[in-house]
C-alpha cells in the first residue's frame, strides 16, 4: 500500500477516535501516535498529521460544505466514519494542491468501500462530486 493510503487510514483511524472520545484534540493524537507505530513511520506521519491537523482547524467550515452537499443528510447524524471520510477528503480537495481531485475522491471511496457501510462508497462519491462542482475543481 502507497505511504498516501497508509496516511489516509491512519487519519481516519485518529479522526474517529477523536470523534468518539470528544476530549483535547492534542493529548488524544499523542496518546493515539503512542500506540500505532506506522504514525511515526518517517514516510506517513507528515501527510498523516497534515490531514489530521487539517481536519481538526478546518473542521467546521468543512462541516458547512458537507451539510450543503449531502442531500436529507446533515454530518451530525452521519456515521462517524463517514463523515470523517468526508472531512479528509475535502481538505484534500480544498488544501492539498499538489493532490489531482480524481485521486482524493477515488481515495475517499475506496476507504468508504473497505470501512464504511455498502452505501458509503456512493454516498461519499456523490457528496465530493458536489462540493468539486460548486468550488469549481477540476478533476
């Protein structure tokens, strides 16, 4: 599996955590870092704590862009697995330049497919391609 891929999962790993405990932000990603190895690897952890940082600071705005492109969905009662695919995903999107589009999502629903329900892949697919259309990313 490509260092990308490894980072991504290992975020949505630490996402959901953060999601579930709900507690400092900053002592749950040193006490999560602390018992994964691959979250040290030289090759993962700068994009791992990119997407992770990210996500935590832009977190709310993004929420707003997800909540307007889901449609009868809003991220509060979304899957926390879900949503946080969501979440990195934009981010990537929005942030991460050097990223094509097409890859971010493909990656998203890959990790939709492989962690979420059956209708997560779909799901996610459908969301991103909203929000690349109404910020007028190229794919």
């Amino acid at each position: 599996m490509r260092y990308r891929s490894q980072a991504r999962e290992l975020a949505l790993q630490a996402l959901c955590f953060f999601d579930v405990i709900r507690d400092d932000p900053e002592e749950l990603l040193t006490l999560f870092c602390s018992n994964f190895e691959k979250a040290a690897d030289e090759h993962i952890s700068p994009f791992f704590l990119d997407l992770v940082h990210g996500v935590l600071a832009r977190g709310s705005d993004m929420d707003g862009m997800i909540n307007r492109a889901s449609k009868n969905w809003k991220v509060s009662r979304m899957p926390v697995v879900d949503r946080n695919i969501l979440r990195m995903a934009v981010y990537e999107l929005l942030y991460c330049p050097d990223i094509p589009a097409s890859v971010s999502i493909n990656e998203a629903v890959e990790m939709g497919k492989r962690f979420g329900s059956r209708n997560t892949g779909p799901f996610v697919n459908g969301v991103l391609d909203r929000i690349r259309i109404s910020e007028n990313i190229i794919l």
